[in-house]
C-alpha cells in the first residue's frame, strides 16, 4: 500500500495551506455533549499552571486518514476520510474562541485565530479550511464568519447538533464557567491570579497543539481498506457509517446525476419529516432484520457484506431503493396520520392503533413485523382484512403483555424478524396466511398472559388526574371498554376518564373499578359532585356505557369497587383481547 503516516500537530494541518473536503460518502456531523463535553474538558484538564502563567501541554488525538497528496500544491484538496467529527469541533471551538475575544473587545485576537478557519489561496481568495456539502451553507455562514453577517438557523438535524455544540462552547468559555472548572485541579488561590484573556490564549494553544498521527494515500480503496482496519480495532463507526461508505465506494458515479448521495438525502429526509424523527441508525438496524438476517448490531456491516452480493452497481442501487421505500412505511408506522392514507375512513383504525403501540404502550419492537406487513400489503400479497385482523391481534397482545403484565421485551425481536423475513418470501395470499399463523401467532400465543396473570395486574390499575405512571395504559382500556359498549371501532373525539365516585375521596377512588368514559364538557360539569348528583348529568351523556351504568347503579359506593372492576377485566379479557378464561 502506498501510505504515508506522519506525526502532526493542529496548528499544522491548520496552516498547511490545504482544504479539508469531507467527503459525500461520510456521516453528518453527530457528536452529542456526551462527546465535545469531553474534548472540551480534556482541553482544560491537559493545562498546567508555571510561575503563575497559564501554559500548553502535549495531547494525543489519535489517527485521522486522508486521501491526497500533502507534498503536491496547496490548489489540491486533500479528503478527510476519518477524523471529521474531531476536526468539526475544533473549528466550531476555534469560532467560539474568537466570538469570546470579539465580546472583550480582542478584535486582533479574534482575527488571527481565524486564520485556522479560513485560509486564503493564490489569489488571495478566502477558502474555508473545512467543507462539507451536507452542513452548507449554515457552518460556512454560523462558524466561518467571523462577522456572522448572515444569520441562520438550524433547518435538519446536523445542522442542530452544531449549533448546539457552538452555543454549549461559547457558554463554557466564559469567564464564570472556566475558572471553577480550572480551580478542580488547581486550586483557587492560584486560578484567581490568572488572567481570563491569558486563560483564553492558553485554550487556544491547547488545542493547536495536539499530535495526531495522519495517514494519507492516494487512493480511494486504500483509504476504505485502511478505514475499515481502524474501525475493526479500538471503538468501532456505528455500522450505518461503514455501510453508507461502501455503497458510496461502489456508486460512484456522480453524473449525469449523483444517485447514491441524492437517495441518501431521500431516506435521512423522510426519517426526519414527522413529529417524531428517526435516527438512519435506529430505522437500518430495524429494516435489516426485517428484511435479511436477524443480526446484533456488532455484526451488522459484516452481514451486509456477505449478503449483499453482488458487489455491483446494480444490486447496491436495489438495496438503497429498498431502503428507500421502507423508509417511508416506517415513518407511516411511527408516525401515523389519517393523511398518509388520503383520509379515508376504512384506514381510521390503522392510524388509532399505530397510535397505541408507539405512544400508549412504547413497543419499538414490533415495527419489524410491521414493516413486513406493510410490505406484502402494498405488493396486494395481504388484503385489508388480514392486514387488520393481525394488527389488532399484534395490538391486543401488547396490550396484555407489556402494558399489563409488563413482560420482558427482549422476547420479541427474535420472533419478528423470523416472521417478517419469512413472510417477505410469500408469494401468494396462501403462503402470507399461513405465515402469519405459524410464525407470528401462534409464537406470540404462547407469550399471551393467562387469566390470572392478566387479572392480578388488571385490578391493581389506577387512574389520576394527576401525574400517574398507569394513566395511559388506563386511558387507552377505557377507551376500548368504551368502544365494545358502543360496538364502534375508533375512540370518542370528546371522551375523558370519570371518575364516578371523586378523586377527592380517597385513594381507592383511583382504582379502574371507579372508572368510566364521559364527554368532556360533561366531565367538567359533574366534577367533584357525589354519585346522587352526577346521575343527572350522566343522563345527558350519549355513551351507551354511561346509558347502561346508571341503569344498573341507583347508588354508588366505595364497596362496590371491586366488583365492577372484576366484572371489567372479565369483559376485556374475554370480549376486548378474545381469549378464553
């Protein structure tokens, strides 16, 4: 291999006269506090205090692989193939340095530590040291203007995650937060004799000086070979980086249009458009087992290499569209709206459930299995009525196991990815069928509580206005009580939780056996009242529940409790969830 490893300094790399490309192929910038928190303090633990000043000390900052020659002239870019995230903070760091040196009025300061930010070429044309298409133009206008002349805000993400390192960085650059956290280690007497100025300048040098050892090549497969060592030794990428660089390494064609980087955008876009975003990583490891092998998350690169074959343009192109379009059911699944299915009525239900499983009960797992049935729903394998009937069962099971009985969930992901990989095979709605059955029912069946368990939880559920860890799960089985009674599908628009005896009276009053579903207004209307009272206001109700409560009840007291509540788990247990007792 033709590489060159040399030992270098920041201040080097900075002044070589070189800009930094950060390549399409490679990850956003991500770092949490979790990280630039500890580059950060590391800069300030790694000072020393001599003869009161303030000075520099040497720090090791690892490896970093380049593609290009630093020997050639500065007019050629040099790719950063590992060391993007390190080499993005400490220019953000650089820019809050010298925003601090602006703020005391240091404009000399602040211009000469910008020089490690921008760079001029022949010309005399200001170049940007670092450059990335993905997070342009904000980092060019937040971070590499000095005079930030053109505000911007954060639109994506990324773009997020570096404004808040900035705004983190500018914080704790202050003279309030830096001289407590130098005083740790130094003491106050000492700290309080130094400068802010002279602590800033130490900063600075700080993180000019580390060494890092830079590897550089010429070649594109070296470095994704030599990439993919570093990786295998020490703390591994997060597989979705290795991926997304070698199906980039592979479609490399660019025009007459870019399909790797344009389709990438495409599926980052839609996990981030809805209200609730997905991480790439979170929704590929999901997808994957969904799709191809049920794989830890250590082995998921390795997988992809020997599954995905052939190494071509062709089947890489297939597998990124793949990703494409189950990026879009995903989001459908994690964030259900009557709009993803044009508002039509016969979808209502779909929406509702999908609503249950991700807000009421939290099952992340079971988006696996749904991903598949989306799948074979759209090729028309499953028709309407199997497609309902299974979420509804995969809803009621949840249900029961986990809101309920809060059984263990590590039970499940080995099961649908079994069932969805299996069912992804099926080729006719025979085959569908019958995988549902033997690979996803009749499994979970077997997970599915007995009455007893079931019960024992049900009985113990509580309800209250104020801030309760059960008041979803009771909200969601009163609403399915509810709609039984009603013998409708979809929750009332305008249902709250009454408690018929009021909360007021004490804490038995919580318990599901004094609970029922009221319209709001009516709700409101009846508030602390006694059961004698509220019957007047009960009678207003058109809820059939409500109709038949104050039929069957002329009076209403604590005793009578737990047998309704008995009664109740009788009716979910065999008539909601459709199990036998």
């Amino acid at each position: 291999m033709d590489i060159k490893p040399y030992d270098k300094t920041i201040r080097e790399l900075f002044l070589s006269g070189r800009q930094f490309v950060i390549p399409r192929f490679q990850r956003e910038y991500s770092w949490d506090k979790k990280n630039y928190q500890e580059f950060f303090e590391d800069m300030i633990n790694n000072l020393s205090i001599e003869k009161g000043n303030i000075v520099a000390n040497q720090y090791f900052l690892g490896t970093m692989l380049f593609v290009g020659n630093f020997a050639e002239g500065t007019d050629q870019k040099i790719q950063v193939v590992d060391g993007q995230q390190r080499l993005t903070t400490i220019t953000i760091l650089f820019s809050a340095l010298s925003d601090r040196f602006i703020s005391l009025g240091e404009d000399t300061l602040s211009e000469q530590i910008f020089k490690y930010i921008m760079t001029k070429d022949d010309n005399g044309e200001e170049v940007r040291i670092i450059k990335s298409k993905t997070h342009y133009p904000f980092f060019a206008y937040f971070i590499q203007d000095r005079k930030k002349a053109t505000p911007q805000e954060p639109n994506n993400e990324e773009e997020m995650c570096i404004k808040e390192t900035y705004d983190w960085m500018f914080k704790e650059l202050s003279e309030e937060r830096l001289k407590p956290l130098l005083k740790k280690k130094h003491g106050s007497d000492v700290v309080d004799t130094l400068h802010y100025i002279d602590i800033l300048k130490a900063i600075r040098d700080q993180v000019l000086n580390p060494t890092f050892v830079s590897i550089s090549t010429k070649d594109r497969d070296q470095a994704n070979t030599i990439f993919e060592i570093l990786n295998a030794k020490g703390k591994r990428l997060a597989h979705i980086d290795l991926i997304k660089n070698k199906i980039f390494d592979v479609l490399k064609k660019k025009e007459p249009a870019d399909f790797a980087e344009d389709r990438w955008q495409k599926i980052k876009n839609v996990l981030n458009n809805g209200k609730e975003s997905v991480g790439l990583a979170t929704y590929y490891r999901h997808f994957w087992i969904s799709t191809y092998k049920k794989s830890l998350s250590s082995k998921l690169y390795d997988d992809f290499n020997t599954l995905i074959t052939p190494k071509n343009e062709k089947r890489y192109k297939e597998f990124v569209e793949e990703m494409l379009t189950n990026a879009k059911n995903y989001m459908k699944i994690v964030n259900p709206k009557r709009e993803d299915y044009d508002n039509r009525k016969e979808y209502f239900w779909l929406v509702q459930s999908l609503n249950v499983l991700n807000n009421y009960f939290n099952v992340v797992q079971v988006r696996i299995a749904l991903l598949a049935l989306y799948d074979l729903k759209n090729k028309q394998i499953i028709d309407h009525k199997l497609f309902k009937n299974t979420i509804t069962f995969l809803e009621n099971f949840h249900c029961a196991y986990n809101a309920i009985v809060s059984g263990r969930s590590n039970r499940f992901e080995p099961i649908y990815s079994g069932f969805s990989i299996a069912l992804r095979k099926c080729t006719t709605k025979a085959m569908a069928s019958e995988t549902i059955k033997q690979k996803l029912i009749d499994p979970l069946n077997e997970l599915f509580p007995n009455f007893d368990e079931f019960s024992i939880k049900f009985l113990k559920l509580t309800y209250s206005k104020k801030e309760n860890p059960s008041n979803e799960k009771v909200k969601y089985i009163i609403n399915k009580l509810h709609c039984y009674y009603a013998t409708q599908g979809l929750f009332a628009d305008d249902g709250s939780v009454e408690h018929i005896l009021p909360e007021s009276e004490g804490q038995e009053t919580l318990n599901i056996g004094n609970l029922i579903l009221l319209e709001g207004p009516l709700n409101s209307e009846a508030g602390q009242k006694d059961y004698q009272d509220k019957i007047s206001i009960y009678s207003k109700s058109k809820y059939p529940w409500i109709a038949s409560f104050i039929k069957q009840h002329k009076t209403w007291t604590k005793s009578m409790i737990n047998e309704r509540a008995q009664y109740m788990v009788k009716d979910y247990f065999t008539n909601i969830l459709g199990r036998k007792l």
